[in-house]
C-alpha cells in the first residue's frame, strides 16, 4: 500500500495548492512549501491508517496509543509528566488517562498514592501485552507502508528526518 493512495492525492492536487499559494504570495519558496505539504500529507495519511487498522479496532484513540507506548517504555510516569511527553493538553492527558485506567490498561502506582498530585501511572499486564502486540501490528503496517522505498532509501529518509528534528 502506498500511503495516501486512498486520498485526493495526485501531484495535480499538490499543483494546484501550490499554484493558489503562488498566485497569493509571489515571494513563495516552493520547494520548501512542497517539503511541508508533502511531508504533513505522507504524516496524516501514515497516522490515519495505523489508527484504522491497528488502534481503533481495540477502541484506542492515537493520543491513547501514545501514551501507553510513554508508559511502558519508561516502566512508570507521573501523570502531570505525560501531557508533556505525549504533546497533550493537560486536560486531554488526563482524560486519556481516566480512558485506559477504567479500561484497565494503566493502573496508578501504590507506591505514590500519598499525594494526589504525583500520581503516577504504569501499564497493567493487560496493558503491557495490549501495547506489545499493538507495536508488532503497527511495525507490519510500517514495513507494507513504507515498502517501495529501499533500504538504503529509508537509511536516507531517516537521516533527513532526524536533521530536521534537530538529531544529528
């Protein structure tokens, strides 16, 4: 599957787009605007597809995926660290949060119950093989998605991507 071949997604739509741009903006780089574009379209398609075939059929919201994928790296997290490692409101943090523990996906840690404040939350066992088994579908779908680029293709990809986060 290629990402986004199910959406209006010829180069004559970006075209288009860009050609609007262009005629409000003479100043316009559009090589730099075709990155952007680009790069938010393959983004949305890639998220959207992964919440169709791996997260929503276990009723699990991307936010959600998220933050379960934060908690069972880091084993254990205080709930007012995850809004900022999730990039969350707060607010949807902690309804995410209500979400899976009524679920019984996370579960708060007796260990920091004496302060409400600094509850902290870990996944549950359920949770843990939820999260696992959600990566290893998630991983098949990015193999198939990302499939008609090389290695050597994906090595540069990653390299790009990690420049421009700042990585290397």
């Amino acid at each position: 599957m290629v990402l986004g071949s199910s959406h209006v997604s010829s180069a004559a739509y970006e075209n288009a787009v860009l050609g609007k741009a262009a005629e409000a903006n003479t100043s316009l780089d559009e090589r730099s605007m075709r990155v952007g574009f680009n790069l938010v379209r393959v983004a949305n398609a890639f998220v959207q597809l992964t919440e169709d075939r791996v997260h929503r059929p276990r009723r699990w919201s991307w936010a959600a995926f998220r933050t379960m994928l934060i908690i069972w790296h880091l084993e254990s997290v205080e709930g007012r660290s995850l809004a900022r490692l999730t990039g969350l409101s707060r607010q949807t943090s902690s309804s995410v949060l209500a979400t899976l523990e009524r679920r019984c996906l996370v579960e708060r840690d007796p260990c920091n119950s004496h302060d409400r404040r600094l509850v902290t939350f870990r996944l549950s066992e359920r949770g843990r093989v939820e999260i696992e088994q959600a990566l290893k579908e998630q991983n098949a779908l990015e193999t198939e998605s990302f499939a008609p680029l090389s290695p050597e293709e994906k090595d540069t990809l990653i390299h790009l991507l990690h420049k421009l986060l700042g990585l290397e």
